[in-house]
C-alpha cells in the first residue's frame, strides 16, 4: 500500500470519487467538491493506491491552533474513507501519525467537529443527510481495532413530523404565550436577499452558545460564509429564526431543506449548472428538513426561548408539509438539547462519534 498526496487534477478527482465508488448511493450522502478542493488549501490530501495502482483509501491531514488551544495539542485527519482492510487503514494512519510530531491523533474532521466529520456507530441502514457522516458497520470496528477510543459521543436524530405530536397545537413545545409581550420577545426569520448580512448577527450568538462545549471552536466570518456559500437560493425563510429580547438576538434555530438526496443523485458536484437545476426542482426538496444548529446565548439559557423558537420551526414546518425534521449530532452530555427532539416524539438515528489515539511511545 502506497500513501500517495494529492498532486494533480486527477488526483484530486480520484480523491472526490472515491466514496462514491465505496458506499451505496442511497445512503452515502457527499461532501461538496468543492469544499473538498477549499479545504486543500489548508489540509494535505492523500491517497492510498494498491500495488496495481488502485485507489483504496484516502484522508487529509492539517492542525488547528483554535482547536489546540481548546482541546490540547492534536493531529487532526479528515476526509478519511477506507475499504475494509486492516492494510489500508493501516497505511492510513501511518501517514497520518508520521506527520504528528508526537501529538496524539483526532478525527475524522473536515476541517473541524463543528464543520464536517464523525463517524456513525449505528443506525446502518438509514441513510445520511447534509452536514452529518454516514458509514459502514466496520468503520468503527476498524477505528477500535487499531487502538482509538471514542470521543465526543453523540446521536443524530429523527422526528415523524406526522407523528403523534402532530396532533397537539404546540407539537409538545407549550409556551406562555403572555411572556411574549411581557418579555418584549420577537422573533425574526432569515432571508434569501438579507442573509449575508443576518449571518453576523447568527454567528455572535452561536460563538456564544456554543463556546462552552468540549469540541466547538469559535467559527470566524469567513468559515460561516464557506459553509452557508449557495444557502440563499435554497433558503426556506420561515425555518431560519431567531429570537430578539428587548432588541437583543438571544436564541436561534438553523433549518434548512434536506437536498440530501439530489446531492447523492450529482456526486456532491454542485457546479452552476446543477445549482439551476436544483432551483428549477427545488419543490421536490421541501418533504424533508434538517437541524443543523440551535442554541441559546449563556445568560439566557435555561429561560424556556428554544422552546418558544421550536414551537414556531415545528408549526412551520407542518404549514409547509414537511414529512420528517432530522438534526445533526447533539451529544449525549447535552441532555437539555437532546430533550427537545423527544419532545416532539423524536428518536435517536445514528449514534456517532469522533476518534482519538494517543501519541506514538
């Protein structure tokens, strides 16, 4: 097995079809070609290629001073696909560790935990979705093997929006309606024309909410423009909100329409041409939601305002007859948050997890 890095167009082409070729089409859902080749910018891409010149595996390799300074000096690996053979993943992880400098290893992230990454310990047969990983059952069982532990442990989740919180007004998110004037609480929605300039106002709150958990780093304007890059056109209005109290952004929901399954269909090569396409068909891709982020800044947490902000994503998402709402991984520490999916009469979909493996002796 040959650790080759990524050189040439055709390397990097080789790099993006790779999964393709590995997983089922129906439940592999791709990482934009794109934010892979942004992402070579600041990671080194590798190939593993068989003795006949096959490829059989790939990763990335960078480092993080934002993520060292949160979590210790770490090699970060991402990008990190593999057949099932202990050789490859070896050759893998030799190259990853030999450019360590003694730190200990962590991924898979592209580029970090509250980007892309992960790997799923269960919940095989259901398919993945935008902003969250899917792979088979002997990737955990290949990370284990060769001595990573688990770290960050975590579900996604899945709500029946036709379920039996269907039925109730609130979809189980029951709010005092009179702390709403009381309060001086307003909530605001995302729009396509106004987004570049909303996404500050988001970004503050999230840094915020988000800065006391183990794996977040603060995300920079320039890394919330990369990820919502093509957001707009897509952009269901009524399922981006946020909450003002007193004027003050205090809460916020990120929902965006599931187009996992037009990615799976293009390869993840959303170039101008596939995104007119998926203009022209975007009412095909209003059936199924997904959660990609929620939070509550630190001084006002605990006050009942994602339950006010969920009851008005849940009620929206029935005036416009979406089926299912899917959410990105919440960790298992995060006992409030997971609440709020059961809430709804939710369940858990895939488990997932990150890897760790301490520094070469």
């Amino acid at each position: 097995m040959r650790l080759v890095p990524v050189q040439s167009r055709a390397d990097l082409r080789a790099f993006v079809d790779f999964p393709l070729r590995l997983h089922p089409t129906d439940r592999y859902v791709p990482l934009l070609s794109s934010v892979i080749a942004a992402h070579r910018r600041t990671a080194e891409l590798f190939l593993v290629r068989d003795r006949h010149g096959d490829v059989v595996g790939r990763t990335s390799v960078h480092r993080s001073a934002a993520f060292d300074a949160k979590v210790g000096p770490r090699q970060l690996f991402g990008h990190t696909e593999f057949v099932d053979d202990d050789d490859v993943f070896a050759a893998i992880m030799d190259g990853v560790e030999a450019r360590a400098g003694g730190r200990p290893l962590f991924g898979p992230v592209a580029l970090l935990p509250n980007q892309t990454g992960g790997v799923i310990t269960s919940g095989f047969a259901d398919r993945g979705f935008v902003d969250s990983a899917w792979n088979p059952a002997y990737y955990p069982r290949m990370y284990e093997r060769h001595g990573f532990h688990s770290r960050f442990e975590a579900d996604t989740w899945l709500v029946d929006l036709n379920g039996t919180a269907a039925d109730d007004p609130d979809h189980g998110f029951a709010f005092d309606d009179a702390r709403i004037d009381a309060e001086q609480l307003v909530i605001r929605h995302g729009s396509r024309w106004r987004l570049r300039s909303q996404l500050p106002v988001l970004r503050r709150m999230l840094n915020a909410s988000f800065a006391q958990l183990g794996y977040y780093t603060a995300i920079s304007a320039e890394q919330l423009a990369e990820q919502t890059d093509g957001l707009a056109f897509l952009l269901d209005e009524s399922l981006l909100l946020w909450l003002e109290k007193a004027g003050r952004p205090v809460a916020f929901v990120v929902t965006v329409p599931d187009i996992s399954e037009y990615l799976m269909r293009i390869g993840g090569r959303l170039g101008v041409v596939n995104q007119l396409r998926l203009l022209a068909t975007r009412d095909r891709y209003r059936r199924d939601a997904v959660l990609i982020i929620k939070g509550t800044v630190p001084d006002e947490q605990g006050k009942g305002y994602l339950t006010l902000l969920s009851r008005e994503l849940h009620r929206n998402l029935a005036r416009n007859g979406y089926r299912t709402l899917r959410s990105t991984f919440v960790e298992r520490a995060n006992v409030a948050s997971a609440a709020q999916y059961r809430r709804a009469g939710g369940r858990p979909l895939h488990g997932y997890t990150f890897y760790e493996r301490a520094a070469a002796a």
